[in-house]
C-alpha cells in the first residue's frame, strides 16, 4: 500500500551541495515528493523534534547540529514508504551503513548522517505534521 514518510536532508548534506544527489537517489527509488521546503531549525524545533531522544548523550550536541544550518524537509510517498527509505539511507552510523546506501555515501559520523527517515507510519504521520499542514501536500 502506498503510504509515506518525512525525511530530512540534514545540514551536513546541505552543506556540502549534496541536496540534488540524495534527492535524485529518492526519486529514482520511486518516491513521489508529496511536500519539500528548505527550512533553518530553530533551536526549540530541533528539540521537539527529537524529544525522544533528550535522555541521551547525544541529545545536546544532536539539537545544536541540526540548527548549525539549513535542511530540507520531505514528506514522501510510495509503496511502503517508511521500510524503502530506511534501506536506501542505510544504518544510522555511515561506516556501517550498506554500500551504495546514502549513508554510506554522504555521511560524516554517527551524528552528522547526511539524512533522516522516519522509522514507523505512525511516527511518520507525526514528524510529516511536525513540518506541514494538510494543504502543502499533494501527491
Ligand atoms: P536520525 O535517524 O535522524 O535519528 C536520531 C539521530 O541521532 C540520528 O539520526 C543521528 O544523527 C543521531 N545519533 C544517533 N545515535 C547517535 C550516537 N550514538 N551518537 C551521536 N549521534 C547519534
């Protein structure tokens, strides 16, 4: 069934004009781009956004990375949107990340990975209106 996921091409990505390569890679694997803005997180953004994660270590460090500059924001969609994505970015940490995987391609560390994926629909239905309203997104 066709259903969909948020992704964010991080600022390292960014960075470095990566951008149009990932996205290309998306689109070739059968995403349809159902939303997208270049957007600069807020530092109160980036917190809420990975909430989950605010026990951890990394936590600090991980908000102020995603704020250090801009990123672009995606809902995408396809036949089982969440699963494809995660396998095209690859594991979390770049140097285990399959090759040939964007990951492994683009990412600098375990913190600065080129991309996020969401990592189920439900969380995908909230990271997609995290970013976007109903009416910014068509198919
Ligand atoms: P992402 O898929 O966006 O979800 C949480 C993010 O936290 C992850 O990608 C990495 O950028 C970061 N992260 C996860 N584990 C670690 C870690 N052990 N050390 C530093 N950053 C991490």
């Amino acid at each position: 069934m066709a259903n969909r996921t948020l992704t964010i091409i991080k600022p390292d990505s960014v960075r470095k004009g990566n951008f149009g390569k990932i996205i290309t890679r998306i689109e070739a694997d059968g995403f349809t781009i159902v939303g997208i803005k270049k957007i600069g997180l807020a530092q109160k953004q980036a917190e809420a956004f990975y909430a989950v994660h605010r026990e951890r270590p990394f936590y600090r460090d991980l908000v102020k990375y995603m704020a250090s500059g801009p990123v672009y924001v995606a809902a995408l969609q396809r036949e089982d949107a969440v699963t494809r994505l995660r396998k095209l970015m690859g594991a979390t940490d770049p140097k285990k990340a399959d090759k040939g995987t964007i990951r492994a391609e683009f990412g600098e560390s375990i913190e600065q990975n080129a991309i996020h994926g969401s990592d189920s629909d439900d969380n995908a239905k909230i990271e997609i209106a995290f970013f976007f309203s109903e009416s910014e997104l068509t198919a």
